[in-house]
C-alpha cells in the first residue's frame, strides 16, 4: 500500500531536478512574471497589458463582482473542477472529491485581478519572445465559445476579484494545477522541472520576488 505514494513522491523529486530548457538564462532586461505560491497551489501572473498583449478583453471586469480600479495584474492558475467549486477551503476537501482530482476530473481554470504582484512567492523575467509565447500557452488552457471568447462558469468565486472558466483537458495525478504551471513556462522557454505535481518542485529554481537579481 505504500510502494505506490512512496514511488510517486521519488518521482516528483526526480522530476523537480530535472530541467527542460537548461540551457535557459534569465535576461537583464525584460518582462516580469511572478509565481504566486500557497503552499500547496500554483498561481502565474502577468500583467494585465504587456507587449501589445491585453487580458482585459478576453476577461472583462465585468465577468467579476467587483475589480479594484488600479488591479493592474492577472493571476492564472488550473485545477480540477470540484476541487475549485466545491472546496473553498481545505477543509472542504472530501475523499470522493480528492479520488476524482487525482484519477482524471475537468480542468477549469481560476482568473484573478491582482493589484499588488508581489505577495507572490517568485519571480522571473522573460524576453518579449519568452512572454509571447507564455501568454499565448496561457490562452490556450481556455475553452473558448462560439466568438472566441473563454466560457465563464456560474460561480461566485473566492472573492470578489475572481472567477473561473471552462477549462481545455483534464487534470489528475500527473497532470496537476503545478504540472500545469511549470508547463506553460517550458512551452515559453524558460527553465522548468520536467515534473513537478508539488508546488515546491516548481518553485524552488527561481529567485524570490523581493530580489531584483
């Protein structure tokens, strides 16, 4: 009974050292992301408006309950759906629910309006090319309706800056909400562990969001 979790916890730690796009260096100049971390979850977050890419169109205030004037950042994560809708906390969290989560549930995703990035754990900057291509990878993880646009979900939401969208594939204990941050930043080139289901395998290779270097 234990082999099982045994091996999957030595496999995520192979694959949090293990990189994709090694050979990656962070630039000098650039456009900063950041990696917000609860401990158990990865968020990424953008800004809202960067290199002629604009979030704001795609994901309307109007979709939120109410959206600080000056939240001038995005927070994108991925999660399996009745782990989002039906846990607010923790402590919601039920066996069946942890059983769909791991076995192969929807993927919805989870859209916040941040005013301030920088409670976030990490940070990274990326070449204007670099962050193309994650914004690009980022809208990609939306299902998106007849005219384009992502597929809000009647939900409330954590709060009052957040809401969550039809989501594209599914999630389960490989594909985890980590797996599928640490992915869109190896499809933008940057450095990242070839497996990290653990929010620490994926954040521990970069700097913290206090540092400028």
């Amino acid at each position: 009974m234990l082999a099982i979790p045994l091996l999957y916890l030595c496999l995520a730690v192979a694959g949090a050292l293990v990189p994709v796009n090694a050979g990656w260096d962070e630039p000098g100049e650039g456009i900063t992301i950041y990696i917000a971390d609860n401990g158990v979850h990865a968020d990424l977050v953008l800004p809202a408006r960067a290199e002629g890419l604009d979030w704001e169109p795609l994901m309307p205030r109007s979709d939120f309950a109410n959206v600080p004037a000056d939240a001038r950042w995005v927070a994108f994560g991925a999660g399996e759906r009745r782990v989002y809708l039906e846990t607010p906390t923790w402590a919601d969290l039920s066996l069946k629910t942890a059983a769909i989560a791991l076995t192969g549930g929807e993927r919805v995703m989870h859209v916040e309006w941040v005013r301030d990035p920088t409670y976030s754990a990490r940070s990274i900057r990326l070449t204007p090319e670099q962050y193309r291509r994650l914004w690009a990878s980022i809208r990609a993880g939306f299902r998106l309706d007849a005219e384009g646009m992502p597929v809000r979900i009647d939900h409330p939401g954590y709060g009052p800056s957040d809401a969550f969208y039809e989501g594209v594939g599914k999630t389960n204990a490989v594909h985890t909400c980590n797996q599928w941050a640490a992915s869109r930043l190896r499809l933008a080139g940057v450095k990242a562990p070839v497996w990290s289901p653990f929010v620490n395998g994926l954040t521990w290779r970069y700097r913290k969001a206090d540092q400028s270097t």
